[in-house]
C-alpha cells in the first residue's frame, strides 16, 4: 500500500527580473495542526506533509517541468544538470514556437521523476511518474485525455490511498482529475480509496497571511452519495449508502434490506422494514448534511411497505417493486409466491412448507372453483411457466423475446391485485 499524490502542473509566471517561470512562493498552512510549508509547489508542501511515498505530476507540454527539475535537485542537493534544464525549457519553448509540433520526450521527464523520489525519500521499485496531457480543447483532446488518466490508475495497485491536488494548471485540469479519480473508483477494478482532495486557497492570502490548505474530500462524498441513492430506489441496494450514514442502527437496516431483497427472503425483509420505520422516527434527520435530502426518500420506500399486513399482499406488492426496477426474476418469484400463500391464508392454512405445497396442488387442480380462483389459476400456471424459464435459464422457448419481457408483468399483477382486494377476502 502507498500514499500516492497526483498533482497537476501549470505553465507558472513569468518574472521581470528573469526570463525563468515560477510559482510564486506562498506559506501553505494545513490549518488542522498549524503546520505550515513554504514553498512554491503545493505538491511539495503536500508531501512533506502526509509524508507521501510517491508523486504523479500531469501536465501539458507548456507545463514547467524545467522548473520542476531545478527546484526538486536544489532541495535535495542533487548534482544540477544546467545543460538538461536548457534542454527542457528548449523544448518547451520550441512546442511554444513550432504550432505545437514537437513534444518533450518522456526519457527527458525521467530524471524529474528520480529527483522527486529522493525529495520524498522513495526508495522503492515504484516510482514517482509524469504524465503529459492535452490542454482539452475539443473532444478529441479530452478522450485523449481519458486515456493518460487510465494509464495513471493502470500505475496503481489494490490498497493504494489517494491524494488529489487541484491547486494549479488549467481550471479544466483539475475538475477533469476529480471526475476521472470518481470513475475510477466507481469501477471497482482496483481496491483504491480517495481518501483527500486539497486545494490552496490563494483568494484569502492577503487576508491570512498565509494560503490555507483546504481538504475538499467532503464534497467527493456527494458522488458517493449519488450513486448509492440511486442504488437503493433502483435496485434496492443501500450498501453504498449503508456505508455513508452515521447511525449505526439505519446502516445496518439498510444492508439488511439489501440482503434480503436480493436473496428473495421476504419474511425476513417485511420484518427489518419494520425496525427501519421504527428507526427512522427516531433520529435526527438534520444531523446529516446529505441524509436529511434522502430522509423522505427511504420514509417514502418504507410507507409503501411497512402497513401491509397479509403476507400475500406483502410478497405481491414486493413482486411490483421488482418489476418496476427491472429485477424479472425476482418479480416473477414473489409474483408466484404470492399466490401460493394467498391461497394458504383464504383456507386458514398456516403458512409453511407443507400447506405451501398443498396450496400448489390446489392451483394445479382442474377442478372448478369460483370465477375468481379459476382466473387465478390461470394466471398462476402462465406467470409459474415464466419463472420456470427464467429459473432454469432457458431462454423464451416458443415466445418471443418481448413477450418474455416479460409476458405482460404490470398485467398480471393488476389482476392478481384485483383478486387479492376482492371484499370477498379481506385481505389488508
């Protein structure tokens, strides 16, 4: 596991009193212990810090990687090559000139890499690395772009934490940084974590006297937040977000109902819906920045739910739920389900394994029977003849694949809900 920087590199200023570019010196203060770091580079300030194993600088071929190199052989008295460093800025400036039709060879940004690795005292066969981007002008760039910062995450390995500086470069740089780390991550290839993303807050140096160092993570956490709110009232996943809240009773309800929902254990998911509605009336919700957004949300969820007191009525209304989000399989299961103990409730049958079984029998009976539960049977055996296809994968057989998509699911449910409300029932 290594603590990995990636920090973008702009162009710099120019000076009146020397032709050389330079960021301007700035007293960087990590406000949380006070310590502060003068320097010119963020990314210095930041390795000192956190005492980062490596650093993956990006930036474009304008970029001053010539400056990079003098100031990171000077702190380490490092032999300082004049000859490379005219070299350097000689390519730069020739990209400049030449309507960008050369670029610097990546061995030139090799010795960089060497002087950054004995700044931070990087000893292992993993090094520090650059990486030249376009500016991103137009799309083409851009999803060159995508492709380099593939590349640097190809650079990492499981358990590695990440820390982002946006400070410097283009504003596009590191806004396209942050959206790349959060697909990266999203992706779930490498066990990686982003785990700070700071940016030094040059707008309030006259006023500090310093540039304070301000730790942006919160805000990747909306991402988070995005993608498990749409997880759980797609998909019924709350994993992501059982992980985001901060009461222990709710998280664990939520990876509860998770489980639950997708192993098709219903007994136990109408039980943990109801230790989530009891929860939820008795938190804060305003405690939460983000939660207090998604607390009708899964109130909303849980209302569907939690006053459904037939276990019939519960399997069909689960079975709706899955159809609206997709989940065929499942909807067909409870769908069939709900049917066998509708008919284990109507004759007083306790519901277990035995009088499930004798309720089957009853559907596969061709005996007559009122209107209603010979429309049920039918409805039963045609629904029972999808699930059994899906259950043993065999396809759609003789139906047509948007038939099997699925033989008229929002169809099927109506009548079945029909049935099951029948005054005739009482079901509730």
């Amino acid at each position: 596991m290594s603590k990995i920087l990636i920090s973008p590199l702009g162009t710099g200023t120019y000076s009146n009193k020397t032709p050389d570019r330079n960021y301007r010196v700035a007293k960087y203060c990590f406000e949380e212990k006070g310590t502060i770091y003068e320097t010119p580079f963020m990314s210095a300030a930041i390795s000192e810090y956190l005492d980062i194993d490596r650093v993956f600088l990006v930036g474009t071929q304008k970029s001053m990687w010539e400056t990079v190199y003098e100031y990171y052989s000077k702190k380490t008295n490092s032999q300082f090559d004049e000859e490379y460093w005219y070299k350097l800025a000689g390519s730069i400036e020739e990209f400049n000139n030449n309507n960008n039709n050369t670029s610097i060879d990546k061995l030139e940004l090799n010795r960089i890499e060497r002087v950054i690795d004995q700044f931070i005292n990087n000893i292992s066969d993993r090094s520090s690395k650059c990486f030249i981007i376009d500016y991103g002008m137009n799309e083409e760039e851009l999803w060159r772009n995508f492709d380099i910062f593939m590349k640097i995450f190809d650079c990492l390995e499981d358990g590695d934490e990440i820390y982002l500086d946006i400070t410097h470069s283009f504003r596009s740089i590191p806004l396209f940084m942050y959206l790349m780390m959060n697909f990266a991550t999203t992706l779930h290839k490498k066990n990686i974590e982003l785990v700070s993303v700071y940016y030094g807050m040059f707008e309030v140096k006259n006023d500090l006297g310093h540039v304070p160092v301000v730790d942006l993570s919160p805000l990747f956490k909306i991402s988070e937040w995005i993608r498990g709110v749409y997880d759980f009232l797609n998909y019924g996943n709350g994993y992501i977000i059982s992980n985001l809240i901060e009461d222990n009773k709710i998280s664990k309800n939520l990876e509860n109902i998770s489980d639950l929902l997708n192993i098709n254990y219903l007994n136990g998911l109408k039980q943990q819906i109801k230790a989530l509605d009891k929860n939820m009336k008795n938190i804060d919700k305003l405690n939460s920045p983000v939660f207090k957004y998604l607390f009708n949300d899964i109130i909303q969820f849980v209302n569907r739910f939690k006053n459904i007191k037939s276990d019939a009525l519960f399997q069909l209304e689960i079975s709706s739920w899955y159809f609206e989000n997709r989940r065929y399989s499942n909807g067909y299961i409870c769908l069939v389900e709900s049917i066998i103990t509708f008919m284990c409730e109507i004759n007083n049958f306790e519901i277990n394994k035995f009088n499930k079984n004798r309720a089957k029998e009853m559907l596969f009976d061709k005996a007559n029977d009122s209107e209603d539960i010979e429309e049920l049977k039918y409805i039963f055996n045609a629904i029972n003849k999808i699930r059994i296809d899906i259950a043993h994968a065999t396809g759609p057989g003789d139906r047509s694949a948007s038939n099997i998509k699925y033989a008229k699911e929002k169809y099927y449910y109506d009548k079945v809900k029909k049935i099951f409300k029948s005054k005739k029932y009482h079901l509730e």
